[in-house]
C-alpha cells in the first residue's frame, strides 16, 4: 500500500496507511450502530418509558434531523479548526452520548441520542474528504472499506438486539449499551494524532477559493437529492419493516434477522463497488443498477411478503451499491478537500433533512389508508426517482 498523499505544505496527518485505516474502520464502526440498535426493541424502550407510538417514532426522527442540522456546521468546523480535531469531537460525542442514553432515565434518552446523533452527523461529512486529502489514489477503497465496515456492525447491531435483550435482566439496556464499547476504542485511538499533529490554520488556496459552492450547482443539488432518496428508502424500511413483517406472520425475532440480512447483504455490494468504481469512467450504470435493485425489492416485498428474504436481498444489494456510489460521489464531483466537505456537508444535510421525513410520512400513510399498499407505492415512487437521479449525478464532471 502506497503512503498517504500530503496536500497542505505540512506532512500528512497519518503517516501509516495502516493506522490510517484502522481509524478509519473503527470511526466507521461507530457511524450506525448507535441508530440501528434500537430499532427492533423500540417497542421494550416504548413500554420501560411509558412511550406513545408517537414519542417512540421521534426517537428515529431525531438521528436523521441532527444529521441535516449538523452537517454544515461540520463542514465549516472542518476548515476552522481541522479535520481532526472534528472527528475527534465527533466521536467524543457518539461515546457521551451513549452512555448518557442508558444512564440518566428517560431525560438520558432523549439526550444522549440527540448528542450522539450530533456526533455521528458531523463524522458522517468529515471521513470522506478526509480520505480524499490523505489517499487521492485509493478513494473508492478507503470508502468501500469504511462502508461495508458501516453495514456490519450496522447489521449485527440489528440482528443481536432482541436476543441480547432477552439474555439477561438488563434487557434492552444491554442491547445498546454494548456498542459504547467501539466508541470508547474510537474516542482513544485519535487521542495521539491531537497530540502529535496540531492543527495550523492556513488560508484556503487560491484555487480552492474560485470553486463554485455546491449549493450554487446543479450537480451538486443532483448528487444531493440522489443522498435523498436512497437514505428515505434505507431508513423507512429500517424503522417499518418489523411492524409491516409482522402483520405479514413473521415473529419480531425473525424480523429483526430479516434486517440484519438486509443491512448485511449490502457488505457484498460495498465490495464489489469498491472495483467496479475504479474501472469505470462514471458511476451513472452503478447508481442505476442499484436504485433498479431497489424498486425490484420494494415490488417484491408488496407483492409477495412471504419471500421477503429474497426481496430484502436485492434491496440490500442496491441500498449498499447506493451508498457508497453517494459517498465517491462527495469526492468524485470536488476538485479539493475543501470543496469535497462542502459537498459532502450539503449532501447530508439535504439528504438526512428529507430522508427524515421518510418513515414519519409512512406512518401517517399507513394511518390514513389503514394499510400497507399506499405507503409501499410512495416508496416505489422514491426509488422511481433515485434512477433518475443516479443518471444525472453519476455523469463524470465536477462542480468546478
């Protein structure tokens, strides 16, 4: 493996491309499981709280909303005190705030996922370009890498919920708190880059300073609304499979390993991405192919429910082929790090805005029309979209 590429005048901030790539992966790891967790047992933390169904979707709600709140005020963050103290707050955040979520009561609750949901939001626009400045020849590795590292734990975080909630008298306490462990390695492992590598703030390059800002770009609107509809998609099957499965016979257990077959599978695509990238001269046939996928899944799981393992499949086959297309695209459309954390912050900010509107707007279709068809097709619709915009934003150009 090749060293790091230095793009300040200072000497690159990771020296060991394999220390580099483990911060990388164990920050990653940290980026959904915190969210994911909850999800199969939020009926237990409904019912030790004394929840509506209401409070307990605002739950879900609040992680997508702090990550379009947060991701610009992360982005600008980035270029006043570095990179690496960002992420170094970041995931001191992720780590206080989990451990606050099962510590402090209902208060505790509603606190500590506001500020891990803060912490995840600002390393969620901050690892892309970090990687762009610190590995321009090996971007679609590094990020292939740091998402399938992401649908792991995402996935086992979903899968082992219910059985480690029923293992020991702590119940769904031990399901979440399991994972400040990852966040404390995380928050420990940056502690000597701070120490050894300062931050010196310099101005932007003259160059940097004549690109156009992605919220002034056609292009960049295009790859953020692409962030959009797969991320509406992803997290409104997240928070609504285990209901709709259930009304379709399976258990809540089978549910939950129905969704962590779903989050895993996308490790397969994330890998072959990860290549496919790298040989083609645009991502408009990747981010097709995968929304494609996508709409096949949706289809199935309202046509024939019973097969949803085969439908979860090729839904989580585009849902990981989607996003690591979204993530390359924060740096494939930038011509510099600093304009890849604008891109990367204006996508997430777009993206989580309206992808949190997502499973509140299937619930209130599936109140209105009391079943599952309505809220399906506006999902159909969504990813209909996604291929559109997979077109538009794959074509191989940049912002400028």
């Amino acid at each position: 493996m090749t060293q790091p590429q230095p793009s300040f005048a200072r000497s690159s901030v990771i020296s060991s491309p394999g220390f580099f790539l483990f911060i990388v992966l164990i920050t990653a790891a940290n980026l959904r499981t915190p969210i994911t967790a909850p999800g199969p047992i939020l009926e237990n933390i409904r019912v030790t709280f004394g929840l509506s169904a209401s409070a307990a979707g605002l739950l879900n709600f609040i992680p997508l909303m702090m990550f379009a709140v947060v991701a610009p005020v992360a982005s600008w963050l980035s270029y006043r005190i570095g990179l690496e103290k960002s992420l170094f707050g970041a995931v001191c955040l992720i780590t206080l705030g989990s451990i606050l979520r099962i510590a402090l009561g209902e208060s505790g609750l509603w606190l500590g996922t506001t500020l891990l949901s803060g912490g995840i939001a600002a390393a969620n626009v901050l690892l892309p370009p970090l990687i762009k400045r610190d590995f321009k020849q090996h971007t679609a590795k590094y990020i292939g890498l740091y998402a399938s590292t992401m649908a792991i734990t995402a996935s086992l975080a979903s899968g082992i919920a219910v059985p480690l909630a029923q293992v020991t008298s702590l119940g769904w306490h031990l399901s979440v708190g399991v994972w400040i462990i990852p966040a404390i390695v995380a928050t420990l492992v940056w502690l000597p880059l701070l120490k050894t590598f300062p931050y010196v703030h310099t101005a932007q390059t003259a160059t940097s300073k004549m690109l156009k800002s992605p919220w002034r770009s056609a292009l960049g609107w295009q790859v953020s609304l692409f962030m959009a509809a797969q991320s509406m998609v992803f997290y409104t099957l997240i928070d609504w499979f285990t209901p709709y499965a259930q009304a379709n016979g399976f258990s809540q257990i089978s549910a939950g390993w129905l969704l962590f077959i779903y989050q895993a599978i996308s490790i397969v695509a994330n890998l072959a991405c990860m290549k496919a990238l790298k040989r083609m001269k645009d991502q408009r046939l990747i981010g097709f192919s995968a929304s494609l996928a996508i709409f096949i899944g949706l289809g199935g799981l309202y046509l024939a429910p019973h097969y949803a393992l085969l439908w979860l499949i090729i839904a989580g086959l585009g849902a990981g082929a989607s996003m690591v297309t979204c993530l390359s695209l924060f740096n494939l459309r930038a011509a510099d790090h600093h304009q890849a954390a604008q891109l990367s912050g204006m996508g997430q900010c777009v993206g989580y805005g309206i992808a949190a509107l997502g499973p509140l707007i299937f619930g209130m279709l599936h109140q209105f029309s009391g079943n599952w068809t309505l809220p399906l097709f506006a999902l159909l619709a969504i990813s209909l979209s996604q291929m559109v915009l997979s077109v538009l934003a794959g074509r191989a150009k940049q912002i400028g």
